[in-house]
C-alpha cells in the first residue's frame, strides 16, 4: 500500500475536507477576505494549503505545526503569486512577452522560483496565460498578449522555469514551485473588459484561442490549474463539468490539482447556481475542484453536501488522494523544510538576478515611433525629464508585486542620470498620475524653456492594471494629456514614454511626439534598461504581444481576425470600415522599431506543397541596413485560401530572432508540419485539407512589410 493510500486510509472525513481548504493569511491581501486563527486551523488539521505567506521563518514555524502537532502530520502547501519575480521583480508578462524570447521567459520564471522557495513558497499561483485581446480589461497586464501561439510558447516556458523543467529534482527540487495554469478559461473575454464580468464565447473561439496555452501547459507537465472568476456562456468556471471534468481531465488527462480562484466556490451562489455553501460545494467538487480558496465552502458545506448526498466519499477522496499526490511530489513528506533552507542561494542570486531583470527589461522595451531623435546624443547638454512616472520607484514595478520592495525599482530618472553623467536632468512631475491638478504644468513648462530636450514620462500607476482594474477610458489618466500638450506647444524636440500595464489610447499624443516608447512596468531596473534603449546602449528589439488600438471604438482588434464578406476599401462604401476612423489599428501586432533597418530579403521553402504527416522547411533570409549591430524577430503566418470554417486572415505558425552585425545577411529557419496546416472542422476536431495556402513573413502583422509564396496541402 502507497503512502497515499495509507493516509487515505487513516484519514478522518474532517482531516480529508481539511486537505481541501486553503487560508491565506494577511502577508498579502489579494481578495476580499482575511480571516485570522490560522494557527489553531493548521494543529485541528482544518487546512492543508496557505496562501500570501513567505519567509523561511514564519513559513517553517506554520510548517512545523502541521508535520509536528497533528495527528497524521500532513505538510502543508505554501501557494503565492509569483508572477514577474519574488523579491527581484521581473517585467510584468504583458512586457517580457515583447522579447519574444522563451529562454528568457524560463529564465525569469527559474529566478523567482529559487527566490521564492528560499522563502519557503512550494506553490505559484502562476503562470497567466489568458489570451487577451481587451486593453479595458486590467489583467491583459498579467498576459501573454493577444495570440494563442504566442500564449502557449509563453506557457510552456513558464511551466519549465517554475517546476525545474526536466532539470536534476524536477518538481521535487527544493528551489523549484508547482506552477497553476490560470485563469481557465476565456477570462480575457469579460464583457466590455470589465473584470471578473460574464464571458460569452463560441466553442470554437473557445479551442482556437483560449484553450490552446492551457494544453501547451498540460503538456509541459503543469501541476495545478485554477479556474477564472467568470462564466463562459452562462456555466461559472468553478463549476464547469464540460471544461474541468472534461476538457481538462479527460481529453487532456491532466491529474494535478484543480485549485478555486479565491472565494470563488462560495460565489457561486452569487453567480446564481447554488443556494447554499453545500450545493456550491457539490458543484465544484463534481466540476473536479480539488481546493477550495478561502471561500469557507469545502470546510463550512462540503460535510453536508456528503450528508445530503450530494457528493459521494469516493469523490472526497479523489480529490485528497490529488492533493496529497502533489505534495509528495513536490518532496513535502520527505523534507517539509528542504524550502526555505539555503537562504544562501538567493543572496547570491540575487546579483545574478538583477542582471537578468535589467537584460529581460530593456528587450521588452517597445519603441513605438521614433523620427531619428531616439538615440539621443552623447553630448546632450540639458534635458527636461517631465511627468509623474519620471522619478516614481514604486510604481516601476507594476501589478502583483508581494514580496518585492518597491522602493528597490531603479526610477526613469536615476537610470538616465546614471547614463548621462554629463547632462543636466531638471526633472518636474508636472501634474500627478491621476487626479486634477494643473497646478504643476507651469513649473514643467518653465524647467523645459532652456532644455534641448523633452522626455515626458507618462502612462499608469502600477494599481490601475492587473486585477480589479479594468478601466472603461484606457488613455492617460488625470490630466496627463494637458501636461503633455502645454509641453509639446513649447516646440521643444519631445519624446514621450509610456508607463502602463494594457496598450493606452494615445493618438493624439502619438501625432506630436518625435519618438514614442512603449516602456510598460519594467520591474527592478525599469531606469536602467529605459536609459540603455534611450541612449543606444541596447538596440531596442521589443515588439508589440498585442495591437495597439488607434481609438477604444476599434476594440477587440487583433490580426487573427476572420475575414469579410466585404473586406475595407477605403475607395468603396459598401465594405467593412468605419466613417469617422480608419480600420487599421495605431499600431500592429509585432510592431517595434529598432536603430537599425531590417529587411527581409526573400522568403522560400524546400517544397511548395505539403502532406499531413509531412514537414516543410521555410527560410526567411534578413538583412541588416546598418548602422548599427541589432535584433529583429520575424513572424511567420499563413493564410488558408479556403476551407469549410472560414479561416482567420492570419494564423502566428512561428517567430524566431536573429541578431546581425551591421550590412550583415542572416537567415531565419522554421520547420512546420502538416499539423500546423490544419484548422477545427465542424466537429471542433483537426482536420488536414487539400487546399492552397499563402505563407507570409513579416516583421509585424503589418500585411505591409510582408514576404509571401503560394503553397499547397495535398492529401496522401
Ligand atoms: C486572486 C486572483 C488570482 C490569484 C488569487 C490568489 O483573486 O484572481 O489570480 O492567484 O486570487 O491571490
């Protein structure tokens, strides 16, 4: 008999509903309740997991309670939000998205894994990977973008960087977390962008864009996923049969544990499908939620779903059996200390670390717009640095920061000083980020009179995105934008940066800025990296994970679009355009300039059709104009001519980089497979099908800059 097994077995009803409930505690505030008596909760074995708790110390004597003063001396999971860095913070994913760059992705992800675990943290609430497509909605920060191509690669490197991939002790290595897919599913579709509002998708956007990272992380060997807040066509996630105890275990046999969002079995009375803490408990449980987020539903209904026969023992069980099955894996039983132990390692990490954080920070630096100003020049004599983002350390780090110190964040200011030792930086916030006071737009103006340049620093404060903070006019808050136009009205060479978590409706500024840069929230060394691009010490690479919409009205707007009847001709009433705007967005997807011009020579593949067990060979040949050494990223898409499903205009099937020397030639090389020609028949299954198909590489999905050769699927 296993381990398990003889705990199962030895198991009281309570101390099974115990393994089932997870606490936070008030480290961290990331919902709407905290509740206190953890202690006498853990010795009465009533929880099996904590939340919003780290530190080896505090960690460890909880720890200690659990595998010391219980009865069966089952140890205890330590989840938290291990986003974009523990105590190092990282660029929020929306930003570190932009490098394109999953060595990198996995890089980050190993770094607050071992620092996290050196606080005794065995469980990250990480990674998300909801394709988003909204810039109202909060959480596109916490994304991968707009592309489910895009979101799995980003998945699957998540998932090896936080679990220890294939690495010595995989999961059971003491620097290593139980990653949780989150949040499943479609939680990037809430209506109008407002967070944790209905979500209304067909089944075939569902498999074609929201399921496909959660496979890619199923795949990967994720250990946990976590059900989003909302509904998908009027069934909760937390009580989705179909999507849990189906998609999810069944077709993809995924057999890790299904952990609630927070509080989220208990709102399902709020959302209309149980009358009480028993029937949501019976709901999730049947769903195949194995924990219960402090929602109270498990330990206060889950007896009395049992007593009314609602649940059955043998499913209780089940779900014990998976959560204990974690925790063996993770090496809890052997070692319940091993994490928090080498508190040496993260020192020294540390170090390692913020180069990492400043390497990842300056290639998901996006220069949108860019006249020649940018870079600027060695000897610039005085610059106004302007705005309420330009000496702001706290907000450098953006959403989701629990253990990092926000006053560790290097500012816009102390980066271009430490740059620039030789210019003088006069540096005026102007206005504040939100808020109504113009009080301080004079004093900017005045401090730009006598300055050769203008960096105006703009855009969000880190709690206006992530969770709970959707925002229905996503432009510059407060009077951000009066700033900038009294600044621009002085004719002064102006470049404007933008702090913020989501794509900002800027056009306006967008018009007059003589170079515009996309700079997110950066983490630790935000300042540093901005100075590295700004001045041309990093040739900027980042490229846009999502469109940038030119106005609000054109939201959703991606480039996987499907196509029209009438697709827009500006010359042609009857298509499909608007009156007062064009069609096109501000900016496209992969968008993102460089000091140095790339182009892409020619495009060929070995063969001009393909077989369904077949592959094909595509090289993309690039050039480096000069004048300086840099990376580009090219895209790779195709074009299904026809098929029974009308089929998206473009479809990512790649993106791979390439660093060149100046006037130097390279090649890019993708191999696709007769899979990646396929598209969801009608019964939503793969379907491979003779047809000719168009190839295009590009550097965005700009169909501008694109390269394209015909191709062909033949059967056999
Ligand atoms: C929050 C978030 C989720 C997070 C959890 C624990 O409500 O929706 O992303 O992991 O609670 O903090």
């Amino acid at each position: 008999m296993t381990r398990i097994s003889k705990l199962l077995a030895a198991m009281t009803i309570e101390e099974k509903i115990g393994q089932l409930s997870m606490q936070a505690l008030d480290l961290a505030v990331t919902g709407p309740i905290v509740t206190g008596n953890v202690e006498e909760r853990i010795r009465s074995a009533r929880i099996g997991s904590l939340l919003n708790i780290w530190g080896a110390e505090q960690v460890q004597r909880l720890q200690r309670i659990a595998v010391e003063e219980t009865r069966l001396k089952i140890p205890l999971l330590i989840g938290l939000d291990v986003l974009h860095g523990h105590k190092m913070i990282f660029p929020i994913p929306l930003a570190e998205t932009a490098a394109f760059d999953p060595p990198l992705w996995e890089a980050s992800a190993r770094a607050a894994a071992k620092e996290a675990a050196d606080d005794g943290v065995t469980m990250t609430f990480a990674p998300m990977i909801d394709i988003a497509r909204d810039p109202r909605w909060g959480r596109i920060a916490e994304s991968p973008g707009e592309d489910p191509f895009v979101g799995a690669a980003y998945a699957r490197a998540k998932v090896r960087g936080f679990q220890g991939g294939n690495g010595p002790g995989g999961l059971a290595d003491a620097q290593s977390l139980a990653a949780t897919a989150k949040h499943f599913c479609a939680y990037g579709a809430v209506q109008a962008g407002c967070d944790y509002a209905p979500a209304d998708v067909s089944e075939r956007l569902l498999h074609e864009v929201y399921l496909p990272p959660f496979a890619a992380a199923m795949a990967e060997g994720c250990a946990a996923v976590m059900p989003a807040f909302n509904n998908v066509a009027g069934i909760p996630m937390t009580a989705h049969m179909g999507l849990l105890r189906g998609w999810l275990r069944q077709t993809q046999g995924f057999n890790g544990v299904i952990v609630s969002d927070y509080n989220a079995i208990a709102e399902l009375i709020r959302h209309g499908v149980a009358a009480d803490l028993a029937e949501a408990a019976a709901l999730s449980l049947h769903a195949g939620i194995d924990v219960d987020m402090m929602s109270g539903a498990y330990s206060e209904g889950l007896r009395l779903a049992l007593d009314r026969g609602l649940v059955t023992l043998e499913m209780i069980d089940e779900a014990v059996r998976r959560v204990l099955t974690l925790k063996e894996c993770l090496g809890l039983f052997d070692d319940p200390f091993a994490r928090g132990g080498a508190a040496v390692a993260s020192r020294e990490g540390r170090k390692e670390h913020r180069a990492l954080a400043r390497e990842l920070a300056r290639r998901s630096v996006v220069v949108l717009a860019n006249d020649g100003i940018l870079p600027l020049w060695p000897d610039l004599r005085r610059l106004a640095l302007i705005g309420p983002l330009a000496d702001a350390p706290a907000e450098m780090l953006g959403p989701w920061v629990l253990a990092g110190d926000r006053a560790q964040a290097t500012t816009i200011r102390e980066g271009l000083a430490a740059a620039l030792p030789h210019t003088e930086i006069i540096c005026e916030p102007g206005c504040s980020i939100a808020g109504d006071d113009r009080a301080g737009i004079a004093a900017a103006c005045d401090a730009s009179h006598s300055a050769d340049l203008v960096i105006l620093c703009l855009g969000e404060a880190a709690h206006m995105s992530g969770e709970a903070a959707s925002r229905a006019d996503p432009g510059l808050p407060g009077v951000q934008a009066e700033l900038a136009s009294a600044l621009f009205d002085l004719g002064k060479p102006a470049v404007v940066l933008l702090t913020s978590g989501r794509p900002l409706m800027i056009a306006d500024i967008a018009a007059r800025a003589r170079a515009l840069v996309a700079t997110w929230f950066l983490g630790a060394e935000a300042g540093h990296a901005i100075a590295d691009v700004l001045t041309g010490a990093f040739n900027p690479s980042g490229r846009l994970p999502v469109t940038w919409p030119r106005h609000l009205g054109q939201v959703p707007i991606f480039f996987s679009t499907r196509p029209s009847g009438r697709p827009a001709d500006p010359l042609d009433r009857y298509t499909s355009k608007y009156l007062d705007m064009p069609v096109e967005p501000l900016f496209y997807f992969g968008h993102g300039l460089s000091y140095c011009r790339f182009c892409l020579v020619s495009l060929s593949t070995g063969e001009t059709s393909v077989r369904a067990g077949g592959e094909l060979l595509v090289a993309v040949e690039v050039s480096n104009e000069g004048p300086a050494a840099g990376e580009t990223t090219v895209f790779l898409f195709l074009r299904a001519l026809k098929a029974r499903i009308a089929r998206p205009v473009l479809e990512l099937k790649g993106f791979a980089k390439i660093a060149l020397a100046a006037h130097e030639k390279g090649r890019v090389s993708f191999k696709l497979t007769g899979k990646d020609f396929c598209y969801l028949a009608g019964d939503l299954e793969p379907l491979f099908e003779p047809g000719e198909f168009l190839l295009f590489a590009g550097q965005s999905a700009d169909p501008k800059g694109f390269l394209s050769v015909k191709m062909r699927a033949v059967a056999g």
